[in-house]
C-alpha cells in the first residue's frame, strides 16, 4: 500500500516548517500502512518519536461556496480599485451552489469589472445578473449591482438560504470537533504511546490559518485537543502553520 497523494501533500509541508524550527535536528519519516487504522506515519525529530495523522476537514457545499465567493469578491475589488473603476458602493449577492465555479471565476470577475466600468460615473445602476440559473425556482445565482456613490467598496453577500458567517464558522467548528474527536478516538482505540501529531488538510477555500485558528478556539478551551502534541495546518506542500503546540512536546529550539 503505497503513500496517498493528501499524506505525501501534509507530510511534506510538515517536515518543510520542521527543517525551519529544527534546522539541526534529524528528521526521519516511517510510512505506516500495514493494515493498522491509525497513525499514518512514525516521525523521529532528533531523540524524539512521535505518532503523525493526517486528515482533511470537509464542510458542506454551501459554506465553502460562501468561503469561495468571499475570497472572489476581495479580489474582484482589488483588481477594481487597481483599474481606477471603483467609485461607489456595489454588492456582489450569490445563492449557492454555484456549479462549476472554478471554471465560472474568471468569466464571473470580468463581468463584474465591465459592469463597474460601465457605471462608473453613475450614481446608481440596476441589477445585472452575472449568471442566471433558474433552479429551485431561484430568478439568478450571481448579481451586482451598484447601490450609491458614498465610499468605494464591494460588497460580498450570499442570498436565498445562505448560511452567514457565524453560522458557518459554528460548521466549521463543528466540522473541526467531529475530525479531531474521530482521531482521537482511533488514536485511543490502538492505545497509541507516543506523543500524537495531527496533519490538517487545507480544506476551506480560504487564503490563510485564521478561520481554522478562529474555529479551533472553542474545542481547545473544551479540551479536545490536550491529546495532541500539536495540530498542523498543511496550507500548501511548501507552507503551513502550526495551530495548536502543547507546551514541552517538541524539542527546545535553538536561538539564532
């Protein structure tokens, strides 16, 4: 059974942030396949051993949409004011789902920038659908619309049943308890010895640690994580970020 493509992704980036805090310190991976549910790897940091999991934290279509158009529409308004066509409050209101948004994104912003353009000078306009979709009775699934000339900014909301964005963060929280609490139910299941490692999977389409940060927050003060030496958010195979470090786990890391 060979390494999968998300534990090569998470270990990878793992071991990059490791040779950054550790630069002495010898680090040697042992892949752990044989048939066992959990830990998936065994790392040797130095004279230390510890048991590494990896797992993906997957939230349903309607919160990563939100996630989605939020990051489009921040970068919808920095390519705007870059293109001097910003003048005036615009909102940008999505129903999920969007099908095929990935392939809908860059059609989707040059919609939007034209109609920016074409209103610039205007002290309102009227709503143009960006695209229309007519499912579940719902008249479109992108607008924008340019509502006043007081302060320049665009504006990203969901419409129809979106969820808001404390009611997704709670998902994502709840989403973030179910993965842990999974783990460390296998990891006690195996009666694991070693100090335990959890490799988050950078499953939110959201450019950095600080949803993931922000949502972690309730589940340490409940103590779902004080079975972990620490949990790591693998962001890309080059970086990540360190969540949660218990105090002492590690060795000491050298000045420099």
């Amino acid at each position: 059974m060979s390494e999968r493509e998300e534990e090569a992704y998470c270990r990878e980036s793992f071991s990059r942030w490791l040779s950054v805090k550790y630069p002495d310190a010898v680090r040697e991976w042992q892949y752990e396949p044989h048939g066992r549910r959990i830990p998936d790897y065994r790392l040797r940091l130095g004279d230390r051993e510890y048991a590494v999991e990896v797992t993906r934290v997957t939230v349903e279509s309607e919160i990563t949409a939100f996630f989605s158009f939020k990051t489009l529409g921040q970068e919808i308004e920095n390519a705007a004011r870059d293109a001097d066509v910003l003048k005036g409050r615009h909102i940008l209101t999505f129903y999920p789902p969007v099908t095929e948004f990935g392939k809908r994104k860059k059609d989707i912003q040059r919609r939007v920038l034209e109609y920016m353009s074409t209103h610039r000078d205007d002290e309102t306009a009227a709503v143009e659908v960006i695209l229309p979709d007519s499912r579940n009775k719902l008249p479109r699934r992108v607008a924008i619309q340019k509502m006043g000339l007081g302060g320049d900014a665009l504006m990203c909301l969901p419409g129809g049943s979106a969820h808001r964005e404390p009611e997704l963060n709670a998902k994502v929280t709840d989403a973030l308890r179910d993965a842990i609490g999974r783990k460390h139910h296998l990891f006690e299941q195996v009666r694991e010895t070693l100090p335990r490692i959890l490799l988050l999977g950078h499953g939110l389409p959201v450019p950095d640690a600080i949803p993931y940060r922000l949502c972690l927050q309730p589940l340490a003060s409940e103590g779902m994580l004080d079975g972990f030496a620490a949990v790591f958010l693998a962001l890309t195979d080059q970086t990540g970020d360190m969540l949660h470090e218990s105090t002492g786990s590690f060795p000491p890391r050298q000045l420099p």
